[in-house]
C-alpha cells in the first residue's frame, strides 16, 4: 500500500553528516505510488526551491514549528532524525513538544545514545523516546544501551544500519612508484584524532617505511564559525614539525558523492582515529565497509560492533604507535588486507541504502497497520 513519508531533519545544502542521512534516505525510501516530502531543520531562514522540501522548522521560531506539525501530521509516518546539536533549545529540547504535536506515527531515528548524558540530556531523550512511535538505533550496541540504561521496553526499539552508497569499485590505478595510501574523511574538527594519525605516519617513515596520508573534508560548519581553521592549521604545523608533511594531504571541501568514490578507490585502508568513547554510529565507518576497504580504527563502540568479526583491526585511542603497528601489518603482511576485505564485503548488502530504505519502509508499514483510527 502507497505511503507517504515525511523524513524531519537537516538537509542539504547544509553539510553535515545528519543532511546526508537525510538525503539519502529520501532518494531510497520512495517506492510505487509513495510520496516523500523533507521538513528541513535550520538555525535561520533560507529561501528553497527544491520541490521535496515541504516546510522548515527554523529554531527558535515557534510559528514555523507550529507550521512544521501540520506538514508532518499530513502524511502518514514521520521519521525524525535525533541529534543534541540540531534542534532549538538547550541540547535540543524543543524537539520534545513537537513530537508531543504529533498524530501521526513517529520513527525516531537516534544518531547518538550517550551511556553518560547529563541530567538534562537524558530527560530529553527520555521525552523523545516516550513520545516516538518506534525508536531506531544503528547498531546494537546503542539499543543495548537504551534498554540496560534507560530502561527502553525492548519491543520499542528496532535496528536499522545506518546506510551506504555503494562505493564497492576496483582500486584506482597508480603509478609504480606510487606506496600505499591511508585515508581518513569527514567533517575536520578537535576529537577526530587526525594528530594521532600524523605521528603514526612519522613514526612508519621513522621505520622505513612510507605511507601517504589524506585527509579529506571541510571543517565543521560550527567548529569553523567558532575556531576558524585552527585545528587543521595545528595539523599542518604537526605534520611539518613530525617531518612528514610531504606525506600527509589535506583535501579541505565537502566531497561530491562521484569524488569521494574515487578517493575510496584510491585508497589502500582507511584509518578512524577517533577519540571518542562514546560513538555508536559513524557513516565513515559504514561507507569504508561497504566499499571493502580494510580499516583500521580506535576501539569505539560502533567500530569494536562492526569490525570484530575480521573486516578491520581495531586500535586504542591516542596511540600512533599502535595505529603505526596496525598500518605496517596491513600494507606488509600477505593477505591480511584481502581477508579483511573479504569480511567487509559478506557485510555489504545489508548495509547499503536499498536495504536500509527497505527497513524503514517496513517499520512505517507496521505503524500505520497498528494506528488506531482518529476519533470522529
């Protein structure tokens, strides 16, 4: 049976990772007969004319949140997209009386859980979840997480992966004098750990051994606006200092879908040196699976979920010499990198964005099943 499907959150021209969630699910999600319409979140008013963009929610705006409700409540399922940073008020809690607005069902999608949010962080998702429909986590880990500490009833929780443009090409020819390649892409700002990467660089060509280094993406809209490009300028500084800024990169803009393919491609490991403990979710890491490249990441918990079973090796946190090791072992070692790209290739097909669509088309079905009719 058609639906129609209203997907609440950024959305591109803004970039960020959130946006291109949101993208990507609307180019997927739309099967016979359904209608997808986008009600973008933003921090100012901004003239649109994409056509699937049916209303904004500008926060701070009570008339245009009012606005958004009745948009959302004309179709038949709304699918919100759930990060602290994106919606009005402190962490986000203006989110909470708009999902109360609601009549019809709800998917809250939760691109974090935080095993140790502050007071007021948990009374908001608290009021998220109570107030959603259906709540979907990308990995098991964070629904492991919603029902061990939030107390989340089982039946109302459901995984969906976060989804992945096929990026599964063959490897970009490079001259024969050319070693192997490290990449690292995303949004750049303080926490992705690309210091720590940089010494791991040094110390290899330390050890005689030559990898080159990109690191690819603009920095975070709200980390420039605050900081400027202070921690990419820290970056390069570091590079130079460590004596190996011949070999590390900086591809500083937002990667077209077509651009970024080829960069995987040319790729021989990805490498996420992330320092966070808490990251249950990351598009970068899917994305590096889903095009079958080895990966070499620190222990975060959606990393430790999706690569333990042999498609990367995993690292701990501000430690080049382990990030050093890990590199030296799949760029030398004969068929580790093979293998490792075996394992990321049976994960695939579940994890590309048909199959996640196909989930999400599924759940909204059940929703809709289940609702009860409207009181006359």
């Amino acid at each position: 049976m058609p639906q129609a499907y209203a997907l609440l959150g950024t959305y591109p021209p803004t970039q960020c990772g959130l946006a291109t969630f949101s993208a990507a699910l609307f180019a997927h999600l739309r099967g016979p007969g359904d209608q997808v319409g986008i009600i973008r979140v933003l921090d100012e008013p901004t003239p649109y004319d994409a056509p699937e963009v049916a209303a904004d929610l500008v926060n701070g705006s009570a008339a245009s949140a009012a606005a958004a409700v009745e948009v959302l409540n004309a179709f038949d399922v709304a699918i919100v997209q759930h990060e602290y940073g994106i919606y009005g008020g402190p962490d986000g809690r203006d989110l909470v009386p708009l999902l109360d607005a609601l009549h019809v069902p709800s998917i809250v999608v939760l691109h974090t859980v935080l095993a140790q949010p502050t007071p007021r962080q948990r009374r908001i998702l608290d009021d998220v979840i109570d107030a959603a429909s259906a709540v979907v986590t990308m990995t098991h880990t964070a629904r492991s997480r919603l029902l061990e500490l939030y107390g989340v009833s089982p039946a109302k929780v459901c995984v969906i992966p976060h989804g992945s443009a096929d990026n599964r090409v063959a490897a970009t020819p490079r001259a024969a004098n050319c070693g192997p390649m490290a990449l690292t892409w995303g949004l750049l700002g303080p926490g992705k750990g690309i210091e720590h990467a940089i010494d791991a660089i040094a110390l290899l060509r330390g050890q005689g051994l030559e990898i080159a280094y990109t690191v690819a993406g603009q920095t975070h809209p709200r980390v420039r606006a605050r900081d400027g490009e202070a921690y990419r300028g820290l970056l390069e500084a570091r590079a130079r200092a460590r004596g190996v800024a011949d070999l590390v990169r900086f591809e500083a803009r937002f990667l077209p879908t077509d651009a970024l393919r080829d960069l995987i491609g040319s790729a021989d490991v990805v490498l996420l040196p992330y320092d966070s403990l808490e990251q249950v979710t990351s598009g970068v890491l899917i994305e590096a699976v889903t095009a079958g490249k080895p990966v070499i990441s620190t222990s975060f918990p959606h990393a430790v979920e999706l690569l333990e079973g042999g498609a990367g090796l995993l690292v701990e946190r501000q430690d080049p010499a382990a990030a050093a090791a890990a590199l030296h072992r799949v760029v030398t070692e004969p068929g580790l990198a093979a293998s490792m790209s075996r394992h990321s290739m049976d994960l695939a097909p579940q994890l590309l964005w048909p199959a996640v669509a196909r989930s999400y088309r599924e759940l909204a079905s059940a929703l809709t099943q289940t609702r009860e009719p409207a009181a006359i």
